[in-house]
C-alpha cells in the first residue's frame, strides 16, 4: 500500500486521542517530576553538595541528560507538550457526547427505560393529576426542583440534582492543561540562579543554572544575615534582612526564611542556604597592655584604624586562615582553617612610624613590635573573632506560575465536583401497570455513588407516599365507592 502523507495527521490525531497514550505519558511525566526530587538539581544545590553526592562520570551523565535540572531540560518541556496535546484530543473527541448529554437531558421515559430502570417504585393513585400534583409538593418540600413535562401520553416530573458534575473531568482536564502550560512557559521563559551576599554586600549578579551569570535590573543589599538554633544546637531555620536598590533608592524590603522569599518585579529571592565564610574576618577583639599592666578592650575591623591613645593608632589590616612563619615572616599555607594569623598596623602619630605586628592564636605567639610600649593579648576565644555570615538566595523567575496556581485552584474545585457531587436524577410518571390499575411510576438514576443514591430515592418515595397518603379523594371517586357499596348492601351485585 502506497504511503501518503496526508495520513499523518490522522494518524498522528487518532494516537494521541486514544485515551492509553495519554495515561501513559501522563504516568511518564508523573514519573519524570519523582526524580527531580530525589536527584539533586541545579542551582538550588550547591556544587561541593553535588561533587560530594555523585562521582564525576555519574554527574556529567546527569548533566548530560538534564537530569540536574530535570524541569527546564528540552525532554520534560516536550513530554508537557505531548502530553497537553493528548488531553486536548481527548477531550475534543469524548466532548460533543457530554454536551449533547449535558445540554439535552433525557426528560420524557418510555416503556423500554422503565422497565430497564434498577430503580423504581409504582404507587397507587387515584388519577394521574392529583398523583402528579401530590409528587410535585414531595419533591418540592425535600428540595428537589421539579419540571412537569407535557407529553403525546400526559404530562410527567422530571427533577434533577448537580447536572454540572458531568462536566468535571472536563475541568480538570482544564486544569491539566493549565498546570503544564505553566510549566512550559516556565520552561521557555523562566530562569533561576543563586547569588550569595555577606553582610552589608550588595549584588545583581546571578549565577544560572547553565553555569553562566545575568545581571539583573536592580541589586540586592543583604543587611544581616543569621541562624537560629535548638537547644541541642542544629539549625532552627535561618533568616536574612533583605532590601532591593533600583536606581539608587531601596523601594522593597524584607526578612526572609526558608519558604518565605521577597518578591519584586516577578522575581523570587528564597533563603537557600547560610554559612560562615571563615576566609574572612569582620572584628578582632583584642586588649593592649601599656608598660604600668594597663589593659584597654579594643575591637577591630578590618582597615579601620582604633585610636589606643592620642599618640598611637592601631588598624587590623590582614587574616590569613593558614599561616606560616619562615624567617620571622607570615606565609599563607593554605585555604584551611588550620593556623590563623592576624597583622596588626600599629602608628605613632608623633613620629608617623608605622610598626607591623602579627598574631598566631593557635601558637601563642606574636611576631613584632619589640620596641613599642604596647603589648597585644589575644584572642582568648573563638567569640573574640567575628567572621561574616553569607546568606544564600535562590533567584527564580517563574512567569509560568500564575497559570500553575490558576490550574491547582481549579483541579481542586473539578475533584471537589468530581467525587463530591453525584448526577441524581428522579423520573414521575402515571402509568397503566400490567393489572390495569393506575400508578405512579417513580423512578431514578445516579451517575456514581449508588449506595447513597438508593438512600436518596428511599427518602423521595416515602415523602411521595406520605403525600399521597394525606391527599383527600377526588368528589367523583368517592360518590362512586358509596354508590358501590349502597349496592352490595341492597344485594344487586
């Protein structure tokens, strides 16, 4: 058979409104968000996090497969994509018969559906009028609406309860739709990276996820940054004082915590991580002793100089978080923090003479300023050393999310209609049953949950027959029985 092109589409239709492929790549997608939260992702994991979880081969593969950053790889965006066309075929294609079902419900019965009908009730009744009459107050007082339909056969009650349910798996299709459409533009359009900011920094720099930077419109200051701890000393939850500089100006701040971030301009900062950067120093409190044993507390800041008398100034102006000494001069080792060292510029104002000094804590011991009046003591703690705090912000921008909301609020509502709200629908017809009396034939059907329908019918047939029971016989029909009973007394019948 020849191939033709045209057939492509169809064909292409027919597979992705067949309701198995979209159940299968719904279960894929399913299947692709579990991973990306048990496999670390990019950028929200910090890469010494990533290099010490997986070995280099296992991480260029993930890398390679986008499995780092599995809800911004091309394959998760395609898999939406597919998966979003099969709900639309689907729908497009089962659509018409809800709506015709929706739009025209079938209010007039016939022989052959009550018959079939598994639930229905014949009551007796006087005259079709007066049994219609009586199930029309019933319905009413229980709180059914109730529509009397004229027919070729008489008139008949049609009442129904909740006719929107048939429509909820189209609504959550909708939100289906939504959720992925969130998700793709989110793909296309959004980006994350990370920026880490010590105290009184200020930054507009964010590293993405692809390894590369974006300069963002306007900075981010952090003012503080600081962790709360248990009594048994593991973190509690960190926060960071946060404002944002546009044009020169702060137009927004905020203290963030973890699932709390500052939102400006479409753009999300979340407190992702904290840490003390120990390759940095902020203070140093030390004392200086003068030749009579006087102390004086001093507190120095890095570059700041710290008047000890009117004569003398002294400025805290290296750290080294590894030193070593080699002919009576300091030497960084390494980026360790093994053997710390701090250099001290002490000056006399009088002459202008500047002498160097340096402090090794962990030795003990300091190198210089043999000559001067002071000597130096310190630090006796690890308190006396202010090293600063950096804050780690996730930067997102998720222009995507308002439709992934919108979706969620909406799935909600269709589950809520999908399980909560059964399509009950109740028939009322006078009828001739197979003895030649006249009833009132009730009869019912529900959509799902049919042990509480049963319930329901129960409730509307025992309200009918209390009904019919205090409805009064018609003038006519009860001269009748008197004349009947006048007879077989005068013993004519």
């Amino acid at each position: 058979m020849p191939f033709n092109v045209l057939s492509i589409p169809k064909r292409f239709y027919k597979t992705f409104s067949n309701l198995r492929t979209g159940i299968i790549l719904l279960i894929l997608v399913v299947i692709a968000a579990a991973s990306g939260t048990f496999i670390l992702q990019r950028p929200t994991t910090e890469p010494s996090k990533l290099q010490a979880a997986y070995s280099p081969q296992t991480l260029q593969m993930l890398d390679r497969f986008g499995l780092t950053d599995i809800f911004h790889s091309w394959w998760f965006i395609t898999l939406l994509t597919l998966v979003s066309l099969s709900i639309i075929f689907v729908s497009l294609e089962r659509f018409p018969n809800a709506w015709r079902f929706y739009a025209r419900p079938y209010r007039k019965t016939d022989a052959h559906f009550r018959s079939a009908n598994p639930y229905k009730v014949e009551l007796p009744i006087q005259n079709a009028e007066q049994g219609l009459n009586a199930a029309e107050r019933a319905l009413s007082e229980i709180g059914w609406p109730v529509q009397r339909i004229a027919g070729k056969d008489g008139a008949s009650l049609y009442s129904e309860k909740h006719r929107f349910s048939v429509m909820a798996p189209y609504v959550i299709h909708a939100s289906l739709l939504l959720i992925f459409a969130g998700g793709i533009v989110d793909g296309f359009l959004g980006y994350s990276g990370f920026i880490a900011l010590r105290k009184g920094q200020t930054g507009n720099v964010i590293e993405l996820r692809t390894g590369s930077t974006k300069t963002l419109p306007f900075s981010v200051k952090c003012y503080s940054a600081g962790q709360e701890n248990y009594a048994d000393g593991s973190p509690k939850k960190w926060w960071s004082n946060l404002a944002i500089v546009e044009n020169g100006k702060e137009v927004a701040t905020k203290q963030i915590v973890v699932n709390d971030p500052l939102i400006y301009k479409g753009l999300r900062f979340f407190q992702a991580s904290y840490w003390i950067d120990s390759k940095k120093v902020d203070a140093l409190r030390i004392a200086a002793v003068n030749a009579s044993g006087n102390s004086t507390p001093l507190e120095l800041k890095m570059n700041e100089a710290v008047e000890v008398d009117p004569n003398t100034t002294i400025t805290l102006t290296d750290y080294i978080s590894d030193a070593f000494v080699r002919d009576g001069q300091v030497f960084k080792k390494s980026d360790d923090i093994e053997n710390i060292a701090f250099g001290l510029d002490v000056k006399d104002r009088t002459s202008g003479a500047s002498t160097k000094v340096w402090m090794l804590p962990v030795q003990g011991a300091i190198l210089g300023g043999d000559s001067l009046t002071y000597k130096f003591a310190g630090p006796t703690s690890g308190k006396d050393i202010d090293f600063p705090a950096v804050t780690g912000l996730e930067v997102a921008h998720e222009p995507g999310q308002w439709l992934v909301w919108a979706g969620c609020v909406l799935m909600v509502f269709g589950l809520f209609v999908a399980f909560y709200l059964v399509h009950m629908r109740l028939w009322v017809t006078p009828v001739v049953n197979a003895g030649g009396k006249q009833v009132l034939w009730v009869g019912g059907a529900a959509n799902k949950n049919k042990d509480r329908f049963e319930q329901k019918f129960e409730e509307v047939v025992d309200e009918i027959r209390s009904e019919l029971k205090d409805t009064p016989a018609a003038p006519q029909f009860a001269q009748k029985e008197t004349e009947e009973r006048e007879a077989e007394l005068a013993g004519v019948r």
